[in-house]
C-alpha cells in the first residue's frame, strides 16, 4: 500500500505534502524526529488527512495534485476543517 498524507506544523501552521510507501503515522515520526531540514525546522507536525493506493503512481499523481491550483484549495479545505 502506499500513502498520500498532509502535515501541519504545531509551531507555525505551514502543511507538509508527501508520499510514502510507510504507514502514515511511522511517516509522522519520522519527520517528527528531524529527517530531513525543512521538516527539521519546522516540527512538530500532526497528522491531518492521508489517502491509500494500491499503486505508487496514483500516490504520487495525488501527491503532485495536491501540491497544484485545485488540489491545494482541497488542502486549505482539510486544514480549515481539521487543522489547528
């Protein structure tokens, strides 16, 4: 199974979108614990809202949506929704 997740910041709001072959909430951890700079910088997250696909490339196609004009008023959607 693979993952398209979304992240906000508990520090400072700023969403995060990914994918990942993980499960989510190992995913969370990880950034959590400072993996990479940018999350680094900004920790800690939280968990939002993730999808589940059977194939990489629709995980990553969502990803790359998310990250787009429309996609991104979803994201703003789901972190007015369920965002801090």
């Amino acid at each position: 199974m693979f993952t398209t997740y979304l992240l906000q910041s508990e520090k400072n709001g700023k969403s995060h979108i990914g994918a990942t072959e993980k499960d989510p909430k190992i995913r969370l951890a990880e950034h959590n614990s400072g993996t990479n700079t940018w999350t680094k910088n900004n920790r800690p997250f939280r968990l939002i809202y993730y999808e589940t696909f059977h194939c990489r490339l629709d995980a990553y196609a969502r990803e790359k949506f998310l990250k787009s004009g429309v996609g991104n008023r979803l994201v703003r959607i789901l972190l007015k929704e369920y965002g801090t």
